[in-house]
C-alpha cells in the first residue's frame, strides 16, 4: 500500500470511528498519558505539543497544571478528532465555573464548531489539522515539551516522526530538566492487547476478516523504539511498559464501542451469523473474567528521552 493510500484508508477510519472513540475508549487509554504527563513535568513547560491528540480528552486537566503562560498546541491528522476537541474546550471554555460534563460530544453539537475559536486564547490553546509525520507548521526548536499517546504504532514510518519531534523540541538539558523533554506511547505485544484484538479473533475464526485486513500495529519488543529513538539523537532514555484495564465487561458494550468498521460488518450479517458471533464472543468473556479472573485492558510501551 502506497502512502497515499494508508493515508486515506486511515483518515476514513479514524474520522469514521471517532465518536465512538472519544465517548467511551478514550477515557480509557487516557490512563495512558496521565502517565506520561507526571512523567514529564508539564507544570514546568511553556510550550506543549499533543501530537495525536485525538478528542483532546486531557486537554482541560492540561489547561488546569500548567502554567497560565504555558502555550498548548494540539495536533491530529484526523479533522473530525480536532472538531471534537474543540467542541469539549469549547463547552469547558463556557461552563468551566459549573465543571458540567463536557467529555460527551454529539454529532448535533460538531455541525458549527470552530477550531480556531478566539475565546481559545484565554486559555493559550491552539488546534490545528497535521500529521506527527510533517510538523511543517513548526519552526525548529519551538516546543519544551512532546508528547503522544499511542500514535506511532499506527503510523507508516515512525522514523519520520522520531525525527519531526525532535527537530520541534528545544534543545535539552540533563534529568529531565524543563526542556527538550519527549514522551511517546505505543501498544505492546498483541498478546497483551486482548480487547484490541478480541472482535478480529472472532471475525477471523467465522471467516468474516482475512488476514491481512486484521490490525497488525502492536510493538512486540521495545527495543525496536528505544533504537529508534536514539537513532534521531533522543538520549537519557527511559522506556518500561504499563497495563490500563477497560470498563468492558459485556459483549454489547464490546460491539457498541469497538471500532465502527467491525461493528458495521457485525450488522451486515443475517441473524445467524450474528448469534454465532455473539456466542463467540461471549465464551471469551466468560473465559478472561471466570478462568483468568482479569478485566480486559491493553498494555503499552513508554518511552520518555531529552533532546
């Protein structure tokens, strides 16, 4: 597949699944980069780069640790994601004095949302429609801070933005001193990812997928980031791996929430096929909570570096 093409297919699939995304699995894997925000000090920093930010589901507990001057760029390549998180800043934005729910996002509430909404200077949040892999709209050494949260993992040529984050970040000091700091998440092995991949099993088991149409992006050793890493010149690197368990615990809410382009295949079949793949499923869910006696969750690797 060209690059052109792995383009499109993914815009058309994250843009697709992006409701569904934010409103249930992203408060999930935001666990994630909890993590890595702490890690790399953001209350320290007066420039951050979210670089996959998706709904911008952290966008205003940021908003809430930084500090007031602190400037907070956020960047995705799917533009139905950045209309998303600029609709939750800006119901936050509005009705910050309240703390309302403003994590639910509707389709109703994207038709008339700006991006680019001036009220977002009070905040000194800025969004914009990019790629991790072409971060052009960046001068060179502007941001203190970099991260993203399971991105490179879905992306065709993850050296090129090993090497557009580092050309972004300012110059660094030594023990994660303020500046040049860089953060990064990718899902671990596939073994570990058991919700990633559950509804593929099933669908490959019946016949439904082939193959080569199931999600391959896991990261079976971390050593293949750690090299990359260093091989864009990211040094005092530090990388370990971290378990977040999901709030799955029915094959409905598995179907309703995972991504679209499964569940819409689920709803293409006869009630037949449906009903075996249910029970499927289900036998699944029976054997990870009754025989293992764990939730379902994914594991992802960190990795955090100086520039």
């Amino acid at each position: 597949m060209d690059n052109q093409d792995f383009v499109e297919k993914s815009l058309q699939r994250w843009d697709a699944f992006s409701l569904n995304y934010i409103n249930y699995m992203q408060r999930n894997t935001s666990v994630f980069a909890f993590t890595l925000l702490n890690m790399l000090r953001i209350q320290q920093s007066k420039r951050i780069l979210d670089a996959g930010c998706a709904g911008g589901y952290l966008h205003q507990y940021i908003i809430n640790r930084k500090q007031k001057d602190c400037e907070l760029y956020a960047i995705d390549f799917s533009p139905k994601m950045v209309e998303i998180a600029a609709q939750r800043m800006t119901k936050y934005q509005q009705n910050a004095p309240n703390l309302i729910n403003f994590d639910h996002v509707t389709q109703e509430e994207l038709q008339n949302v700006q991006i680019d909404n001036p009220a977002f200077k009070e905040f000194n949040y800025n969004l914009g429609v990019a790629s991790v892999e072409n971060l052009s709209t960046f001068q060179n050494d502007f941001f203190d801070t970099y991260f993203s949260n399971l991105v490179y993992h879905l992306i065709q040529n993850p050296i090129l933005a090993f090497q557009e984050a580092y050309r972004v970040l300012k110059q660094g000091g030594n023990n994660y001193n303020i500046l040049g700091l860089f953060g990064m998440t990718v899902l671990s092995k596939k073994e570990k990812c058991k919700l990633s991949t559950l509804q593929q099993e099933v669908f490959l088991e019946i016949g439904l997928l082939k193959p080569e149409q199931a999600f391959a992006g896991f990261i079976e050793d971390k050593q293949i980031i750690i090299e990359q890493a260093k091989q864009v010149g990211f040094k005092n690197i530090l990388c370990w791996t971290q378990n977040a368990p999901f709030d799955c615990f029915t094959v409905d809410q598995l179907l309703q929430n995972g991504m679209k382009a499964i569940y819409d295949l689920y709803l293409a079949q006869d009630q037949e096929t449906q009903q075996k793949i249910s029970s499927l499923l289900q036998k699944k869910f029976d054997d990870q909570f009754n025989i293992v006696g764990e939730p379902f969750g994914v594991e992802c690797i960190f990795l955090i570096g100086e520039k």
